[in-house]
C-alpha cells in the first residue's frame, strides 16, 4: 500500500480525510481547502483509478476500504461526496473504533431502486455505462450537467467541475465501471443502526441523484447522533455551488462534537 499516493495539507493537529465522487478525483476539493487548512491537517485523497492513482490497480470496494482505512489517522474525520459518501460510510461500519465522526455529502446508503426505497433505477445506470463505453466525452458532459441542474451559477460551476476533470488523466473504463458496479450493488441499508460515532449529512435541495423526499427515509436508518442539512438552490455539488455555507455547516458541526 506504500505506492498509493495519499496527500496531505494543512498545519493543524485534527485530520478531515476528503473522499471524491465517481468520475472525479482529489481536485474537486480545491475550492474548498483553504477554508480549512489553516485549522487543520486535510488528507485529499484520489481513489484507485483516479488523478495521481490512475495506475493504482483496486477496483473492489474492499479493497478500497483497505487502503483507505490503513492510511487514516486514529480518530479522523472521513468526509465522502456521492460515492466516496457510500465508501467513507462502509469504511466506519468495518472500523468504528478508527473513526471520530462521518460525513456524507449527497450520497446514499442504497443508490440503487429497490422496493420501497427510491433510487436510481438499475437500467439507467446499464444504459450509461454503455454509453461511457460509446462516447466518453460526451457521457461525461451530460454527467457535469446533472451535478449542479438548478444550482446557482451553475455555468460558472459546470465550467470548473470540467476543467477539473479535463485537466487531470482520465480515468480508464474499467475504473468508471467498477465504480458503477459499486454504486448498483452496494446496499448498507441495514448495517447504519450499528454507528455509533456523530453523523452529519448534507444534501441539495435541488439534488436530481438524491432526491429531497428520499432524505426523511433515509433518516429513519440512523439510530442517534446523526444530523441533516439541506442547502438551498444547491444541486449535487453543494461545495462547488456553496463553498462559504458549506464551511460553516461542517464547522458548527465539529464544534458540537468537540473535534
């Protein structure tokens, strides 16, 4: 595990690990770290298959887990955005006693439709991996677009979570489609009454992927210690949309948990 390549910032003595959504990689935190790593030491990770680990061959969300929990700080904060929110929430059910507190960004435990549950319907994430396979660039744009529908300055965003993703290596196709597998088979539904450590989530009112009426089911998953927030006229990206009100969201949050 020594190769993977783990990246820190930050002069403060508490860590806050940043873990990326699908298609992504570490660089999607750049508009947010300042306002944190005079406070704090920021570990910013690029999954297996993304950014400076492209060639970092471990596409199984175990062992993804593994790296993730051997590189981590006794005591972290893990911090998880759309799928790194399902891996950050996987990591803590394996090993809570790591672990001060977890925060998923617009993620969910199920992605996927199930009965009486919402999601994203399985054929749609069949046909998009199609898609990738056909047209990646394109696929890829519409991806961008969906993260910020309805989000203010959404052009102004679109164009920067493009330039990220642009800018860096792209991601191979067995890498996007090892997350899409993921994403359709991971089901933690029924292991979240098990945390015990404080829980924030933060959600986009306007979030097309996690969907309003499907946060008040997914509270109900939760035993104690679990908070949520809903950012108005934020999309899938509220960090990007929202970075000021994001801050301060997370900040309160640490504050009441004494972290």
């Amino acid at each position: 595990m020594k190769s993977f390549f783990w990246q820190t910032i930050g002069s403060g003595s508490k860590n806050i690990i940043f873990l990326h959504g699908w298609g992504f990689n570490a660089q999607i935190w750049s508009g947010i770290i300042p306002y944190y790593s005079d406070n704090f030491k920021l570990h910013i990770v690029d999954l297996p298959g993304y950014g400076k680990n492209r060639n970092f061959f471990k596409y199984s969300l175990k062992d993804i887990i593994d790296i993730i929990s051997y590189h981590s700080p006794n005591q972290s904060i893990l911090i998880g955005w759309s799928l790194g929110g399902l891996i950050a929430t996987k990591a803590i059910i394996q090993n809570p006693e790591k672990f001060h507190g977890l925060i998923v960004i617009c993620s969910s435990p199920c992605f996927c439709e199930k009965k009486s549950w919402p999601g994203i319907k399985i054929k749609i994430l069949n046909n998009f991996a199609l898609q990738l396979k056909d047209n990646f660039k394109n696929t890829m744009n519409r991806f961008f677009s969906i993260q910020l529908l309805g989000a203010k300055k959404q052009i102004r965003n679109i164009r920067k979570l493009k330039d990220n993703f642009f800018d860096q290596p792209e991601p191979s196709f067995r890498t996007l489609i090892s997350g899409l597998k993921i994403l359709k088979n991971t089901d933690l539904r029924y292991s979240l009454k098990h945390l015990k450590i404080p829980i924030l989530k933060i959600y986009g009112s306007l979030d097309v992927l996690i969907p309003k009426k499907s946060i008040p089911i997914i509270k109900k998953l939760y035993q104690t210690n679990n908070f949520d927030f809903i950012i108005p006229e934020a999309s899938h990206a509220p960090f990007i949309s929202h970075p000021k009100l994001f801050f301060q969201i997370i900040k309160k949050f640490l504050k009441n948990i004494n972290f």
